[in-house]
C-alpha cells in the first residue's frame, strides 16, 4: 500500500516550495529553474498586488492568474499541481457514482445522470424548454 501511495504523492521536492507559496522561499536556493522562470519567480516575488492574491485565492486559482504574466513560470507550476485535481476529480465521480448506485438503485443505467451530477455547469432549464418543439403547458417553469 505505501508504494503504491509513493507513485501518487512523492516525497515534497525543496526545489518545489516556490510552488506552494513563492514569497517565502529562498529563490537562490532553487535549482529547477531556468533563468527565464527565475528572472518571472522575482518579478512576481516583487509585486505586492500579487502577493495579495496570493493571500485571497486558492493556489491553483493564484497560479492561473500569474499565467497571464509569468507564463512559463505558471505552466511548471500548474503541470505539477494540476494531477492533485484531477485526481479529487476522480474520487469526487467515484464517490458520486456509489451513491447513486445504491443496493435500491442497483438496476438504473446512471451515465446521464453521473455526468450531469458532477457537471460544474448548470443547465438553463427554460432555454432548453423554449428550444423544444412538443411540450405541455403545464411543464413549463
């Protein structure tokens, strides 16, 4: 079990702590970074509105915002955090699916409505109704 979890989660990288918070690291200290990454890590370590995104936002959130003007810099970080979310993604559907899937549901085909359940966008229901031909009066909202 603890091998297959290493292959997941490796051991925290100190050449990676400008990752999780780039204003508390020592930016002489990291060796992955190309000059070009390092030379973006300081101009973004300097910007004081910056640092107060990075105190309002979530990281992956914080890091997609640097990509507009750090953009290698944001690309290294996101390709190393971005397989966290689709890995909660995965658990989030898994989840999902055993609990529509229930020993009194056990027969129900649930392709549509695990997509539309874990779906982050929300149908507009009366575009959807006014686009079809045939309905009752009495099912519209």
């Amino acid at each position: 079990m603890t091998k297959i979890l290493r292959k997941y989660f490796h051991q925290p990288d100190p050449n990676n702590t400008w990752i999780r918070n780039p204003f508390s690291c020592d930016i002489e200290k990291i060796k992955n970074l190309s000059e070009q990454e390092q030379d973006e890590l300081i101009d973004l370590v300097t910007n004081g509105t910056m640092k107060n995104i990075f105190n309002d936002k979530k990281l992956i959130d914080f890091w997609l915002i640097v990509q507009n003007d750090q953009k290698q810099l944001a690309e290294k970080a996101l390709r190393h955090l971005i397989p966290f979310c689709k890995t909660y993604r995965c658990e989030q559907a898994f989840s999902t699916y055993c609990y529509m899937k229930n020993k009194f549901r056990n027969r129900l085909n649930i392709d549509a409505d695990l997509r539309v359940k874990i779906s982050s966008m929300q149908p507009d229901l009366d575009e959807i109704m006014n686009k079809k031909e045939r309905f009752h009066l009495s099912h519209k909202v």
